[in-house]
C-alpha cells in the first residue's frame, strides 16, 4: 500500500503540474497495465528510462508522429495481447474477494450498467450536457456508480464482532462458518480467512487440552482492509507463547527418548 500511495500521490502531482502549466491531465495507460500483467515487470529502473524517453519525443514531435503511424493491424494485434491480459487481471482482482450478496449487487449492477453504455449508447441520449461526459464512457459510468453503490452497502455491516464458540471440538464449525460470513460481509481475501480460521482452531484446541473443565470461548474479530486482528478469551489456564520451536532434543526429552548423535555417529 505505502507503494500504491505514492504512485497515487506522484500522479496526482504531476496532473495538477500540468493543470496549472496548461497541459492535460496525466494517467497510466490501460496497455501498460495489461504489459505489466504479461510480463510480470513492475520495476522503477524501467519506469525512469521509459519516462525520459516519453518526455524527449515531446521536444521531438516528428519522431512521435513516426512511432504513432503505426500499422493498424499491429495495433489491432497489440490491443488484444494487452486486453486478455487486463481481462484477465481484473477477473483476479474481483475473484481475489470473498463476495456476499451485497458485494455481488455492487458489482453487478455497476458492470450492467457500465457495458450499457456501449452497447444501447441511446438510452443516454438525452442526459444534460453537465454530465453527458460520465455517460459517453463506459469506465467512467461505471466506476462513477459503483463507488455510491458499495458505500451504502457497508451500512450496517461492522469491523469489529464478537461471538462464543463452545469448547474443541465442537467449536470447528462454528468458527468456519463465523470466518465464511464475516469474510464475505468484509470482502476478505479467501487466504486470509482460511489461515485465520486455522489459527483460531488450534488456539481453541489448545485451550481445550489445557483445560478439561472449558464450557466456552468468547472470539473476537476485528478488520480494517489491510490487517485482520482476532483475540481469544476464555476462564483459565493460559496457554504458553514460546518465541521459538522446541529443538529436537527438547522434544525428545519431553516424550522420555534418548536423544542421539546422528550427525558425529560412524558411517559403516
């Protein structure tokens, strides 16, 4: 994120730069974000160069002019390798979520939407002149409308939770099914569910184990898009955090083996 933010902020910059010198606003290119997709080069050391160059063919329009009288059957070819990539990429992003009903209307309502704009341009033919530039671009429609549209879905829907669960082994089901539906209300990446409910199971059975007379577990969760914090409570002994795995032979003397030499013992 602290990546992204600054790509964010150096754009911003850079486009309020040119509005003040009399330029255009600036932004990334679709085609670069599919090419960055394909080859899986992200790295500043190309970005530089390529920016310089970028800013040398503005004092050299004649030589910009050569490279933008590109064939069209190129750009035709072009255009397709980068648009599976970026269809591809934002098919990943949207499958990266776990996805509720709500999210899934959010979604879908502004993709409908948003491919109406190509596909019946008519029926937005007599919006006023104020806002007829949201409605003549498809990405512009519908990125306009999702926004609004998933704001007032998270009405209702908190970061913070708290739920009992009752003692192992009974507690494994409730704790998946909490992590399924919490993590679809958040929008959470299905890894970070799935590792959460695993540490949550392991915690529960430990405190278990540790305590045969457990009636119950109070479980609380709280995310903020970027970290998931889970904080377990429970009447009695606590469990022990070592800041490192036992060694082998801890662990052999722990089960009563005699632990032996094997790296210094002869080779016959």
């Amino acid at each position: 994120m602290r990546s992204v933010g600054g790509g964010i902020l150096a754009n911003g910059l850079g486009t309020v730069f040119s509005g003040l010198s009399g330029g255009v606003a600036l932004n990334t290119v679709s085609s670069s974000t599919g090419l960055s997709l394909a080859t899986g080069t992200t790295s500043r050391s190309i970005a530089l160069p390529a920016g310089l160059i970028v800013i040398g063919l503005a004092f050299f329009p004649r030589l910009a002019a050569v490279l933008a009288a590109m064939p069209a059957p190129v750009v035709g070819a072009m255009l397709i390798y980068s648009a599976c990539f970026i269809v591809i990429g934002g098919l990943q992003l949207l499958t990266s979520r776990m996805l509720d009903a709500r999210r899934i209307f959010a979604v879908g309502i502004a993709l409908i939407f948003g491919l109406s704009v190509d596909i019946s341009p008519e029926l937005y033919s007599h919006v006023p002149n104020l806002v007829r530039p949201i409605f003549s671009s498809s990405v512009a429609f519908a990125t306009v409308l999702v926004i609004p549209i998933s704001l007032f879905f998270r009405l209702g829907i908190s970061n913070k939770i708290k739920f009992r669960v009752p003692r192992a082994p009974a507690a494994s089901d409730e704790i998946h099914f909490m992590m399924e539906q919490q993590g679809a209300a958040w929008g959470m990446r299905r890894e970070v569910a799935t590792r959460a409910d695993q540490a949550l199971n392991e915690v529960v059975n430990s405190a278990s184990v540790l305590n045969p007379g457990l009636k119950d577990l109070e479980i609380s969760l709280a995310f903020n898009e970027l970290k998931l914090d889970a904080a377990i409570e429970y009447e009695g002994l606590p469990i022990e955090m070592v800041k490192a795995a036992p060694s082998f032979e801890e662990l052999c003397t722990d089960q009563g083996i005699a632990a032996l030499d094997l790296y210094d013992s002869p080779v016959s």
